[in-house]
C-alpha cells in the first residue's frame, strides 16, 4: 500500500532504504544548500580558454589553410567563397568594365589569380577563365554565360564537340568545366 504525507495527502514514492513522512515541498528544509559551482566563474574559465585558443592555434588554423590550398585550380571549390565576387566579376565582364587586350583576353582579379586562374577569354556571348594545369590532366575552367547555360550558347555547343571530361553547374549563369 502507497504510502501518503502527513501534511498534504500527496502519495509518497518509494525509496528503498528511505523512510519520509512528508513530501518534498512541505518537508522544511534543513539548512542552507551548498552553492553550485560553475564554470562561468573562477580560475576553471581562464582555463578552458585557454585550451580552446590553443586547440584553436594548433588545429583550426591550419584546417583553415589547408581549405584555402585545396581550391587551388578548383572551380568548383572557388564558386562557393567568392560567390558575391565572382557575380559583380561577370556583371562588370558584360557591362565591358573590365580591361581587355584586343586578343579577347581580358583582366582577372586577384582572388582568382591568388588560386590559379591564369587568363580569361571571351567566347561569343561566353566568358571563360581557364586555371593553371599539368599536360596530362584536364583543363579547369569557370564559365560565365549572362543568358545562362539552358541552352547551352552557340559557341560552347561548337567547344563541347571535342569532348568535355566534367561539366559542373554552379549557378544559373556560372560554371565550371574540365576539357
């Protein structure tokens, strides 16, 4: 049989080993409660940051490099960290803002020179930066299309039969290519 408080009438659980009277809210307490440690206070905060600032050195630091190193010759890897860069890039390359050579060659901006790019062409209504490649892998490139690749313009159609080893979507008017 369950047994009931004293006090209130409320059933009590059962504890083995544990004999209450009364439960918990009307049992008075008996003196003050030890205070919680935390944390958030003392010298154990100093210490987990500084543990944090050091894993962060030793460890955080270099992963950060060595994603900055791996989207060397990648376009694809490029697209995404520069997005905003890369759309104002193609609006000026349109708009004719960028300098250009008379051999359709036209300027890169040092983020992209910084991971490769070596020189940009114009292609009908195309443009096309090209990265840097050894002679037995393919030629990573990153397209720019105003009108888009659906369909996919004149020019590029007329590259494609030769054969492309990887076309890659990045955006609407973006993308990166390996011939």
């Amino acid at each position: 049989m369950a047994k009931m408080c004293s006090h209130c009438g409320a059933r009590l659980p059962f504890l083995r080993g544990l004999d209450f009277d009364c439960c918990a809210h009307c049992r008075p307490v008996e003196g003050p409660r030890p205070p919680v440690r935390s944390l958030d206070r003392g010298p154990a905060r100093g210490f987990v940051l500084t543990v944090v600032a050091v894993l962060f050195g030793c460890c955080g630091l270099p992963l950060l490099w060595l994603n900055y190193q791996r989207m060397y010759d990648r376009p694809e890897l490029i697209y995404p960290h520069y997005e905003s860069r890369l759309h104002d890039y193609g609006r000026r390359l349109t708009a004719d803002e960028v300098n250009h050579e008379e051999t359709r060659k036209y300027g890169i901006p040092q983020y992209l020179i910084d991971h490769g790019a070596r020189y940009c062409t114009k292609h009908g209504d195309c443009f096309c930066v090209t990265f840097g490649f050894i002679a037995d892998s393919p030629v990573p490139e990153l397209w720019y299309s105003p009108m888009g690749f659906d369909p996919l313009p004149a020019e590029l159609a007329h590259m494609n039969r030769k054969g492309v080893y990887k076309w890659i979507p990045l955006a609407p008017q973006w993308a990166a290519c390996y011939r």
